[in-house]
C-alpha cells in the first residue's frame, strides 16, 4: 500500500465527506514536507484490526478519527494524558515505530480557537448532541466558564451522564422542547450534515448578542447557520473548528507547525466545487 513516504489519515464511517485531506496536504505542500494525508473508510467492525495492521506499517504516523468511532477507539490506544477520564473521547491517534499508540483530542482545542478570536464570553450555553465530539466540546465549554449547560438529545440518560461527567449543572431536553435563552448554541451532532436532517430548532429565545456555532461542514451553511443569520446572530461554521482542530494534529503528525497564515487560502480550496 505505501509508497515509502510517512502518511497520515482519517478514519471513520462515513468518510467520503471529510476534507481532511484538502487542509493536510495543503499545508504538506505549503511547507514542502514529503509525506501524504489521507483518508480511509473504516467500520466499527473493523477498528480493531485496522489498528493492528497500521500499527506495523513503518510509514504511517496516525490518524484521525471521526464518526463513529471516537469513543470507542480508546479501547486500541495508550491515553497518558488522562483524556478518557478528561474528555471521554479521542480524535487523534499518534504512532511512532515500534512505540505505542497515543490517543489525544485535539477537538477541545480546535472548537475554542475561533471562540476566543472573536472574544467570545459567557456564562450560559446550548448543546445539540451528546456523542464523542459532544464530550470534547462541554470539556472545553466548562474550562472557559460555562457554568450552565442545556444539552438537546435523543436519549436523556446519555445527557444526563455527559453533564456528571464534566460537573456542571445544567438540564437535559429533547429536540421537541424550545430552547432557553443562552450566550451560545452549538450544534456538535451530525444533524443538519448531507443526508441528515436538519437541525432547525426556534432560536426566539437566544438574546440578541448570543452566538451559534455549528461544527457540521457539509454543508457549510447549514438551516441552523441560515436562521440565526436571519435573526442578526454572529455565527461559526464548522471550517473554523475544523481547521483548527487539524492544525494541531498537523503538529503532531508531522512535526511541524501548520501555515495558518494561509487560512484564508484554504478555506477558498475547502469552499471550491469538487
């Protein structure tokens, strides 16, 4: 399968949507660095040996991770830095030859760039979902000052667990109940991505300085995005997390520091037609 140059991955199911690759080998060939990116569908079936086989590939440095693996891809890795008790979900996975697989999550990292580069502040926030990315997102939510958090799930015991492990004192709705009035609303589900429904909630109860971030990428504008715009809410799109979060993969993989003054460039390539 190599071709002898270190690679890098994602992995997940379904995987044909991920522009990882766009953003890695973009900065790959920004700073001439010989190596690939690439992705690799991958079912829950198949996790455990597909870690088995990558582990003995001298050239492959590690993967990301994407739906739905996320938390179940902590049984495969070594986790040094206490991220399963932290956040309870990994994104990334690091190799070197002969050494063991170190998971991390650089998805807290990534969600919270383009909060705080728009000095984002407040106390009180929304969470549609309560999956890997879900876990990720209310680590990095409580470590900036959310002290109150309503979670939107299908299942309420999964929420209720999501809110004892982080600490926080919040509630648990359904998708049929309105929303409170808060400082942000994120949507870290897939819903609202190609092939989903749509996540398309009332938004009267949100002031009129509060925020809505939705990670989902394809589309870019999702009916979320749409209806706050509408109303005057500042928004973030799922690129800005996207990026960030791969930037500090890109690190870790490569050893290197990702190019992001080249950000505007990039999302240019991410936003041209296939």
């Amino acid at each position: 399968m190599s071709d002898n140059r270190p690679y890098a991955e994602v992995i997940g199911d379904p995987i044909a949507h991920s522009k990882s690759p766009v953003i890695h080998n973009f900065w790959l060939e920004e700073l001439g660095i010989d190596a690939e990116y690439r992705k690799t569908h991958v079912t829950a079936g198949q996790l455990a040996g597909y870690f088995l086989m990558r582990r003995a590939d001298p050239d492959w440095l590690g993967c990301n991770i994407t739906i739905p693996h996320k938390i179940a891809a902590l049984d495969y890795v070594d986790d040094p830095g206490g991220v399963r008790e932290r956040i309870g979900a990994i994104n990334t996975v690091a190799c070197e030859t002969g050494g063991p697989l170190i998971g991390t999550n650089t998805d807290a990292g990534g969600f919270l760039q383009p909060l705080m580069a728009r000095k984002w502040q407040g106390t009180r926030a929304i969470m549609a979902g309560a999956g890997g990315a879900a876990q990720a997102i209310g680590f990095a939510l409580r470590s900036v000052g959310v002290t109150e958090l309503t979670l939107v799930v299908r299942d309420a015991a999964k929420g209720r667990a999501l809110l004892d492990k982080l600490g926080m004192d919040g509630i648990v709705q359904d998708f049929d109940a309105p929303l409170p009035a808060a400082d942000l609303l994120v949507n870290s589900s897939s819903l609202g991505m190609t092939g989903q429904p749509a996540y398309a909630p009332d938004l009267s109860a949100l002031p009129g300085g509060a925020m809505v971030y939705d990670i989902v990428y394809a589309p870019l504008e999702t009916p979320l995005l749409a209806a706050a715009k509408a109303r005057g809410l500042e928004t973030i799109d799922g690129l800005d997390m996207l990026i960030g979060q791969a930037a500090l993969a890109f690190d870790i993989f490569f050893d290197a520091q990702a190019p992001r003054e080249k950000d505007a460039e990039l999302r240019e390539l991410l936003l041209a037609p296939a």
